[in-house]
C-alpha cells in the first residue's frame, strides 16, 4: 500500500482548502484590521471553483455578509444550472 501511496499521492481536498481560507478571512475582518474588502476576491475564487465542475453564470453566485452586534453571518447562494 506505501507503494501505491507513493506512486498516487492523495490530492488536497478543494473544499477544505476553501474553508480554511474562509476562516482566515473572517478572522482578519474580526480583528479590526483593515484592510481591502474580501467579497469581490471571493467571488472570483467561487466562480473560478464552481467553473471547473459545471457551467455557472457569475450572476448566479451572490455573496453577502451581515453584521450584527457581535455576530457575523457570511451568505453564499449558488444557483447551478438544471440537469
């Protein structure tokens, strides 16, 4: 099996990758820094992921990020074309 394993090396999982880019960009805004706001960035990043596994209008893909008080709820909505 460590042959196999050495000959096909697991790839990084993209949806892992993502989150943790997610948390650190939610961390940074929670920390007062400031700094170029993420939201356009992200959008981009989503567009081009969303792209490689289906065919996605970037006006389909919103993405907001509401703040009240202390807590902050950051909305994606996709809508992926019909089968």
């Amino acid at each position: 099996m460590a042959l196999l394993s050495f000959l096909f090396p697991s790839k990084p999982k993209s949806a892992n990758a993502a989150k943790e880019r997610l948390q650190i960009i939610i961390a940074r805004e929670r920390n007062g820094r400031s700094g170029p706001d993420f939201l356009p960035a992200l959008h981009k990043e989503l567009i081009e992921v969303i792209s490689k596994y289906t065919k996605v209008n970037a006006d389909d893909i919103k993405i907001s990020l509401d703040r009240q008080g202390n807590l902050e709820v950051l909305d994606v909505n996709v809508v992926l074309p019909d089968a």
